[in-house]
C-alpha cells in the first residue's frame, strides 16, 4: 500500500511557538471572564446595599413616575411646607427637616435659589415643583429694589403678609368660608362636616374631595385658605389592618375595603400604594390623599 506523505511539517521550534501563541489566547479569554464576572458581581453588590434613604428616594420617583398625570398642584408658599405637603412633592424627610429648622430660626425662602441652598434639594425636583412657588408680591419687588434689605425686616414683613394673605383652613367657620363666592349655607356646613371627618385637613388638595364644591370655587377658597397646622394621624398599617378599620377612611367604603383585604391575601404583603390601583374601583386619581393615612 503507497503511504501519503505529509505537506505540513513544523520543526520543534514552530511547534514551541504555536505552542506558546495558544496559551496567550487561552490566557487572555481567562482573564476576559474572570473580569466579567468581578464587573457582575460588583454590581450586584453595589445593587444589594441601598440605604434608606437611598430606596426612599427610589420611591418616591417612581411614585412621581406613575402619578405624574393625576396629581395636581396649585400655587404654594413654600415657607410652610408640612410633612404631608412635603411627602406630595416628593421631598425626603432631611430635607423637609434643613427647612423647618430653618424656619424655626424665624427665617424665611424667598426664592428658588434660597430653597435649594435650605433644603439642598435636587435641581430635578426643583425644577418640577419651584414653577409653583408662591411668594407674597413685595417680595419680589423688594429683592429686585434693594437687595441689601436686612433679612429680619424681611422676616417680619414676610410673617405679617402671610398672615394677612390666608387663614387656616383647619380653623376657618362656616362664615368665614362664607365669604368665598361661590360658598353659601350648605357648602360652608358641608365642607366643615367634612373637615371633622378627615380629622382635619393634611393637605389642601382635600379640599377639592368636598361633594357639591365646584373646581373654580375651590381655587378661589384656596387662595384664601391654606392648612397651616396639620393634625396629627394614627396611620392604618394596610399589611395588618382588618377591612373594619380600612371602612372607616373617608376615602374607603366596606365594599371597597373587602376588596383591598382579599387583595393582600392574594399576593400576601403589599408592597407600595401604587399596588392599590389594581383592584377594582379603586380611586386612583385620590391615591396621594389616600396614602397619607396609610402605612406599610
């Protein structure tokens, strides 16, 4: 039999060489995955250890997020920013304590710029809720006049025309609500009736939850009235609470409260308020009052 005789032939010193070529392939993939894997890990890690106040700016963006269409806000002095208040704009719970420290030193924000200096609150956040921002009218003309005019007269006059712009809405009596055009006998009775059964009014935005009370009408109260003290709220844990104590939020009837309560059984811890949009019937567009007297 003829015996082939191969073409390829390679002296001990190629071989060594494509010997020494094949390692360095084989080394450089090594590393390439060993990389990949700490870059991966890494990650995880960085993922895994998110500090409270880290998640609780996560949910309140992703809350913004999803209630970006339904809430609405009206022109404020952000001089009086409560807890409630604050939690509707998205506001951390340092921040919110940077101004009311601030303002317990009898210091007044008169401008974007000095919120954002007080609070340290992020130009994202600034930019959403400043164009809402309401000052008395002497305030902008003063500072744009003389700029150099100290800040305790400012203070001092500041105090005195808001004190003079609005009332309390959580003290305001039917004739003072009266006085709104638009408010008579029977919306004045019925927004007080109401108020009561809030326990007091958290938020202005309540107000536009009175039956019978017209958008416009509203506006106009608004201007006149504001929630300058906030009662204080045993929250409802909606991880432990029966439907009995859910039914007894204004918000929330027994129908709509069983609902709820199956719902946590079904999937059985609720995560956020925004899990709540799901069940059926649920008022949506009322979740960021709703939540306000909520707790997880």
């Amino acid at each position: 039999m003829k015996k082939y005789k191969s073409h390829v032939k390679f002296n001990t010193q190629e071989q060594r060489g494509i010997l020494f070529l094949l390692l360095i392939i084989i080394t450089l993939q090594v590393a390439y995955f060993l990389y990949i894997a700490k870059v991966s890990t890494n990650l995880n890690v960085t993922g895994a250890f998110v500090n409270e106040e880290q998640q609780h700016q996560i949910n309140l963006l992703k809350q913004n997020m999803l209630k970006k269409d339904t809430l609405h806000l009206f022109p404020f002095n952000p001089n009086y920013i409560n807890d409630a208040k604050g939690y509707t704009l998205g506001l951390s719970l340092e921040e919110l304590d940077r101004l009311h420290k601030f303002r317990k030193a009898n210091n007044y924000v008169n401008s974007k710029a000095e919120f954002q200096k007080v609070t340290l609150v992020s130009d994202s956040l600034l930019d959403l809720i400043a164009p809402y921002f309401k000052f008395p009218d002497w305030v902008t003309s003063t500072l744009h006049n003389n700029p150099t005019r100290s800040e305790n007269q400012r203070a001092v006059r500041y105090e005195k025309s808001v004190v003079e712009a609005k009332q309390d809405l959580n003290t305001a009596t039917t004739a003072d609500l009266k006085k709104i055009k638009g408010i008579g006998d029977k919306l004045s009775e019925r927004i007080v009736k109401f108020r009561d059964r809030l326990g007091g009014f958290l938020i202005d935005e309540q107000l536009y939850d009175v039956y019978g009370l017209a958008p416009e009408v509203t506006k106009r109260a608004l201007e006149k009235f504001t929630v300058m003290h906030q009662p204080t709220v045993l929250k409802i844990n909606l991880n432990t609470c029966s439907s009995s104590e859910l039914s007894k939020l204004v918000y929330l009837n027994d129908v709509l409260s069983e609902k709820i309560i199956r719902y946590r059984n079904t999937v059985g811890v609720i995560q956020s308020f925004e899990e709540l949009k799901k069940i059926e019937g649920f008022p949506s567009e009322k979740i960021n009052r709703i939540s306000l007297y909520l707790s997880l």
